[in-house]
C-alpha cells in the first residue's frame, strides 16, 4: 500500500486529523511518509493548511501541496473564481507516484467527497486513484445520515474497480447517541469494507507528542495501529 487516497463522506468529517493519525502511526511503525494535498481551498498564500496540520500532530512527513485556492468552495469552482489553473487528475497521480519512488507510504487527501470536482472536465479524486491503482480510505461523520453517503462512496468505487480500504469515523464523540453506536455495526455492512478506527473528538487539540502517543490506539492493525473492531463494536454497540 504505497499510495493511500483519503476522502471523506464529506466536509468536516477528520480527514485531516485521520491522515495525520495515520502518518503518525506509520512513523510510529518506522515507516517513511509523505502527504500529498490535492487541492487545498479556502486558505491563503501565506495561512496554514491542512498539509501544515499534518505535521503540526504527526511530525516527520514529508508534505507536497499542488494548488491553493483563496474561497472555501470545491476545488474546481474555488480555481474557476480565483482565475487560477486547476488541479489535473494525472498531476495528482504524477506527484504521488514521485513521493511513493522515496517514501514507505503516499497519502493523498482530498478535497471534500470522493467526487468533488477539481477541474472543468469533471476530474476528481476516484480520476487520481484509478491512474494510480491505488486504494481508497473512507473518513465518515458517525451519527445520524452518514449511512447513505458512505454507502453511495462505496458504490462508486466498486463501480470503478477501486478498492476501498476501509472506514475511519472521523470524529468519534464521548457521549454517541443511539445512531452513532448503530453504525459502527453498519458500517462495514453497507459499504462491504471494514471498521479500520475511530478517532476520539477532540484528537486535534491533544498536544502533539501525545497524539502521536496515541494514534496506533486508534487505527486498526491495516494502518499501523493497534485498535481492534470488534472490541470497539462490542463496548459501544447497544444491546
């Protein structure tokens, strides 16, 4: 697994705190890593991204960014508005595989969902993964409405022939209500892959040697950590 693409079921779900989790547990694993962000909007010239957000909790990674867009939009519509080129599929592919030729593990985060558009023609991140033939990992919201567009991520994947690695709940809250306690069964079932973790809420604001500390906790065994599904289910499904 060279290359791992993260997405999300949708905006503010963790893929940014998931990615550096998994950085951290790679490196943890004595694994090299890079991070590659595909389109990065809403954030300015000289403002921190996600990319820097990365490494401000994992650490050592070797980051790229291929474009910065000014307004919080979807990365095709943010480069329309600003006058700027857009981000290509094949350049996403092109710099992941230059970063997988010196590095144990690429990850490539996306923008939003699986299919948010980085560019006039329709090019997106499933368009990145298909170049590369590489897997996709899945960050969703837990509670109540995930359920529809995780399954529809997944559809769309096999409708492609992408593998899809797995599923991460983004942000794991302390107190889960009923639906988010449901889903970790359901999870695996609607979109056909597995649980692969569950970042606590509040994970960002850990200090950094404590998240990294922490984060093979929260990952399973397939992202270098050591968390185990079925004593997750277990604990916090209902009866």
């Amino acid at each position: 697994m060279p290359v791992l693409m993260i997405t999300g079921t949708g905006t503010e779900v963790g893929k940014t705190v998931t990615t550096a989790a998994v950085a951290a547990a790679a490196l943890a694993a004595g694994r090299s890593v890079a991070v590659l962000k595909a389109a990065q909007t809403g954030v300015g010239p000289h403002e921190r991204g996600d990319a820097d957000e990365v490494v401000r909790l994992a650490g050592a990674v070797t980051t790229a960014e291929l474009a910065r867009y000014p307004e919080p939009l979807a990365p095709g519509t943010a480069a329309r508005r600003a006058g700027m080129a857009p981000v290509r599929p094949h350049e996403v592919a092109d710099r992941a595989a230059k970063l997988a030729a010196e590095h144990d593990l690429v990850l490539v985060e996306g923008a939003g969902g699986l299919l948010v558009r980085f560019d006039a023609a329709g090019g997106t991140l499933a368009d990145a993964a298909q170049l590369l033939g590489a897997p996709v990992l899945v960050v969703a919201s837990a509670g109540l409405g995930t359920l529809n567009i995780a399954e529809l991520t997944a559809r769309e994947l096999r409708r492609r022939e992408l593998e899809l690695a797995g599923v991460v709940i983004g942000s794991w809250p302390d107190a889960p209500d009923l639906a988010s306690r449901c889903n970790v069964t359901d999870f695996p079932e609607v979109t056909g892959a597995p649980l692969l973790g569950a970042i606590p809420s509040g994970a960002a604001v850990l200090p950094p040697p404590a998240f990294r500390t922490a984060s093979p906790a929260w990952l399973a065994p397939a992202l270098h950590g050591t968390w185990d599904a079925e004593t997750f289910r277990l604990r916090e499904t209902p009866t």
